[in-house]
C-alpha cells in the first residue's frame, strides 16, 4: 500500500470545499454532538486502526444526520484501510461521480484520485492486473498529478505510473496473459462500472506515457548534460587507433582491492592476445579464437574471427568501437560538466568527454545475452581511453522500463608509464541488476613490462578438445531460480 495521508485536519480542509453543511434554526433539535465532533472521533479511531469500532461509529452518524457527506467519505476510508477494496472502490465511485457532476474540480479531489489509484493497485497485486484495472490506476494518478502537481516531486510517484503502464503492456497481449506481481493469485475479480469513458482513460494514458519520456530526459539531464559534439565518431576513433598504435606489446594484471588476481593479460601487436583468470584462459592467435577449462587443459569453445574489430586492450581501457558498431548505430555528444559518478577520475585527471551511445540495430538479436540493446562510452578526447562504460539490459516484462542499467565499469585513476602512454590504472566494476546482485569489485592494473617482446609461444594453445556442452538458459531469469549448472555456466559466460 502507497502511503495515503490520514491526518484528521487535512480531512477537515478537503471537506470543506466538497461539503454544503445545511444550518437549522435554533428551535432545530440539537444532536449530542455535531458532525464535525463525530468524524473527528471517526478518524482517531480510523489512526489507532480500529476499523471496526470506527465503522460501528460512522454508522450512528449517518443514521443521525441523513445525507450528509462526512459518514460517506468516512464510511469508505475505513473499507479501504480494511483492505476491503471492491467496496471502498465501489463507494468511492459513487463518491467522484457526485463530485464530477457538479462540473468543478478542487485540489482537494486529489486525495480521492489517489485512494482510488492505490485501491485499484492492492486489488491487481492481490489477484492480477487487467487491461482496464491498469487504465483506471493510471487515469487516477494522473488526475492526482495534475489537481496536485507537488506530487510530482515524489520520483516514487513517477514510477508507480511507469509500472502500471508496463503492466498495461503485458495485459494487452491478450486475453490468456495475466499479469501477475509477486503474490497474486490469479482469480478473477468484477470491477463496478466506471464513470469515465475508456476514450478519455486512453487520453490520459497517452499523457502518462509522454510523461515518463520527459522524466527520464530530465534525470539523465541531472546526472549530465550534453551538447553537440566538435569531434566525429571518426576523429574518436583514429584517436584510439593512435593510442593503441603505440603500445606493441604489454604485459599486466588486473587485481581486486584483496590483492587477489582477477586476469592476467599478455598482448602482442597485432592479432595476439592471451587472457589467463582463474575459471578459463582465453587465446586469440591470428583469426583463430579459443577458450580453454584451466581444470583440466580442454578445449570449452574455439571460433575464428577478425581481430581488427576487437577490443583487444579494453582491459586497460581502450575500445575499438568498430567492435560495436558491427551491431549498434553510433551516436556521439559532448559532455558539458564532469559526471557525478566520474568525479574521481576528473579530479585526476585533465579530461574532456565524449558520450558514445550505441543502439542496437536489431532489437531481436546482438552479440550479447541477455539482450543488450543499450551501451554507453564515456571517451577522453585527449587519451582515447573509455573511463566508463554502461550495459542496458532489456528491462523486466510488466516494469514499465525498456531497458535498464545493468553493468556498469568506472575508472577511478589514470596513469602513465614512462613511456608516456595513459591506462585505466584502477576502477570499479559493479551489477545494477538482481542477476548481477554480485558483481561489486574494486580494481587496480598493475603493468609488468610495456613495449618488451612477449614470445610467441605464449600465445600458442597446447589444450585438448574437450567435450563441454552448452547450457541452455531461460530468457527471462533471477539467479535464484537457475539451476547450479546454469548458474556456473552464466556466472562462467557472462
């Protein structure tokens, strides 16, 4: 349940302008207590949650003052704190209906759009989400917003809509989907006849989808801004041929703030390249591409590719963006001011952004699983080195997200070797999704030789064929519910 407001002097100002509180006469029969004195008993009880006396209560004040509001209004608030939330749907329909009739729309109307919304809500995560459940929650939240716009200032608010127009997508496949929330048991349920047409629920629909498109240009404005670019895609890219031209051979090892060694890497101008870590040791020779099982020296996969189009050095932070853009539309901008999450390496060092954005080209496919239909290279214009890279992973069916962060490489520190050629020295490597709930390592590049010969044999592959089967995964998954093969073999290839 959203937090609803329950102050019993907010109540009062609400009323105030929705109410026609009718005067008798002095000869009138005066009641023990007036309605005003009722309801605030009504909502002290309601606060204390003691829904039954407070029902028990709200009755005797309708049955004293007929046709007045207050007990209605009540009598509905208690249904829904209850969690009896087809009736209290029900009364509070009969609620706006009257209010709508009237023609006028006050602030104070907020309050019932958002009951309603978080109604509706309970009574989808109870049993699931249908098309029109998900219209009438978004439709009442965006009457909230728009008779209360402070509300927007809760991001919490924002995603309730993204989430329900996610599981308005899902509802609409068809008829045989249902969307679930964890917990939801699937029985169908009867919503009461809604007063507002299904043309303007669309309407609203459209607003909220318009909405969240500017909300997120607004975050992504807030954690950076960016402006036309004075360099191409081109001019980035031959400044990291340049880079990587002047590095002939290296020799390093990436460790974890444990002092434990993550990979070790031997490279050698230009087609070879040998990466050594704990669980397989890949190999690139020539145009021949093999992984091998460190446990028992077999062959896990071998393959022949075109190692000009490779990042043959991103372990030490240059990209060869001809590798993505095989797969992804490129696109580049400035970045104005240095990241927040960046701040480290611009205190360091004396950078100059470049914000490269690949797209994929074929939302079915890409070189990648899961999906990746996002990623992002944050360039020095001066070094070519990328000090971050972003992986957007296709967001969870019924989210609302179409994608969503779930990789993300930051580099903390930038050094040179006497040599005078820059490296990512140090960074962070983090999982932003539950399947990546684990990724979290600190980094750190320690350069054993530079620009020294490294022989051939190194790069030499003595292994077995081995007999390795392929592991086949689900499409949509949490790692808690893979089985241990699985979750080695994705732990292993991923």
């Amino acid at each position: 349940m959203r937090n609803v407001t329950t102050n019993c002097m907010i109540r009062k100002w609400q009323l105030s302008g929705l109410i026609i509180i009718t005067l008798f006469s002095l000869n009138t029969l005066t009641y023990a207590k007036t309605v005003d004195e009722y309801l605030d008993d009504v909502y002290k009880l309601i606060d204390q949650k003691k829904y039954d006396e407070a029902l028990t209560l709200v009755q005797k004040v309708a049955d004293e003052y007929p046709g007045e509001w207050g007990p209605t209004i009540a009598f509905a608030e208690i249904l829904y704190f209850k969690g009896d939330y087809e009736t209290a749907i029900a009364n509070y329909m009969n609620i706006m209906k009257a209010l709508a009739s009237s023609g006028k729309e006050v602030p104070a109307m907020a309050h019932y759009h958002s009951i309603l919304a978080d109604a509706y809500n309970e009574l989808g995560q109870r049993h699931y989400f249908s098309k029109d459940l998900c219209l009438r929650i978004i439709y009442h939240t965006e009457k909230m917003f728009e008779l209360m716009p402070e509300t927007l200032q809760d991001g919490n608010n924002i995603e309730f809509v993204r989430k329900s127009i996610g599981h308005y997508d899902v509802s609409s496949i068809g008829a045989k989907i249902k969307m679930m929330e964890e917990g939801g048991d699937g029985k169908d349920f009867q919503l009461p006849n809604d007063y507002v047409s299904n043309d303007e629920k669309m309407r609203y629909l459209d607003k909220a989808i318009q909405r969240i498109k500017d909300y997120d240009i607004s975050k992504k404005e807030i954690a950076f801004q960016t402006t036309t670019s004075d360099k191409t895609l081109e001019d980035i890219m031959a400044l990291i041929n340049q880079r990587v031209s002047a590095i002939n051979f290296i020799h390093f090892r990436r460790m974890n703030k444990h002092n434990v060694l993550l990979e070790e890497i031997f490279f050698k101008s230009p087609d070879k390249i040998k990466v050594v870590a704990s669980d397989a040791i890949t190999v690139l020779n020539g145009t021949t591409y093999t992984v091998i099982d460190p446990k028992d020296n077999t062959k896990m996969h071998e393959d022949t590719i075109a190692p000009g189009q490779w990042s043959l050095l991103r372990g030490i932070g240059f990209y060869n963006l001809n590798e993505s853009s095989r797969d992804y539309n490129l696109t580049i901008e400035k970045i104005v001011d240095c990241p927040v999450f960046l701040s480290e390496v611009c205190i360091g060092a004396s950078i100059s952004l470049y914000l490269i954005t690949g797209k994929l080209k074929n939302p079915d496919g890409g070189p990648y699983y899961p999906p990746t239909p996002k990623i992002e290279y944050f360039i020095d214009g001066q070094s070519g080195l990328c000090v971050a890279k972003r992986e957007y992973w296709l967001g969870i069916m019924g989210s609302g997200k179409e994608e969503e962060l779930a990789k993300e490489t930051i580099v903390t520190h930038i050094e040179q070797t006497k040599e005078g050629i820059s490296f990512a020295s140090a960074g962070m490597t983090k999982g932003h999704v539950n399947e990546l709930a684990g990724l979290n390592e600190d980094w750190e590049i320690n350069v054993l030789s530079i620009n020294q010969d490294i022989n051939d044999q190194e790069f030499v592959v003595t292994a077995t064929e081995g007999t390795k089967k392929k592991v086949e995964l689900p499409l949509v998954f949490s790692l808690d519910e893979l089985t241990p093969e699985q979750k080695e073999y994705f732990q292993k290839n991923y």
